[in-house]
C-alpha cells in the first residue's frame, strides 16, 4: 500500500516493484511510462465528468482544479511514453561496431 494516503492497492505497488527490477530497463521505462500515461487520462476523464455534473456545487473549483492537473499530467506522461518508446526502439537495434574495430574471429 501506498504509505502516504494507504489507497494503493498492493497488487499494484507489487507490479510497480517488479517493472523497476526488470533488468530490461528500456522495457521497464516504456510499460511504467504507459501505465502512467492511462492512469492520467482515466484521472482526467473522471474528474471532468464529475466537474461537469457539479457545476454551482461548493466542490465544483475542486474537481474542476482536478481535471486541470490531470490534464497536464495526460500531457507530460505523453512525453514520458513517447520518449521510453523511442529509448525501447533503439535498444532492440543492434549496436553498430566502433569504426576502428575488427570482427572477432570465430
């Protein structure tokens, strides 16, 4: 569980510990940069709905600020995803020797 606020739920931080020790670090980068990236946006899509359906309510700005930073959080978790994608594409490419190097003899 989450020990600031106990609502993580433990099959979660489970998952989360094993993506970190998955020695596939680029891999690692792009599934945590993805579950991010949709749990921003599931975020979004519920504090807007709730903010439209409190509109003149006391909680409104609440929601309302809610849906603001859950946005932005859509945005930079995008940069995260696509950024740990470009990082995953390269690692699976073959390195390219050095240009003064030899092939090792088999």
């Amino acid at each position: 569980m989450d020990k600031g606020t106990g609502l993580v739920p433990g099959d979660v931080e489970v998952a989360i510990k094993d993506l970190t020790a998955n020695p596939n670090r680029a891999e690692a980068a792009l599934v945590l940069a993805s579950i991010a990236n949709r749990a921003a946006a599931a975020l979004h899509h519920l504090a807007r709905a709730e903010a439209n359906s409190r509109k003149g309510a006391p909680d409104w700005g609440r929601w309302a600020s809610l849906t603001n930073a859950s946005r932005d959080a859509i945005l930079r978790t995008a940069t995260c995803r696509q950024t740990a994608n470009q990082i995953f594409q390269a690692s699976k490419v073959e390195p390219t020797p050095a240009p003064n190097s030899t092939p090792a003899e088999s």
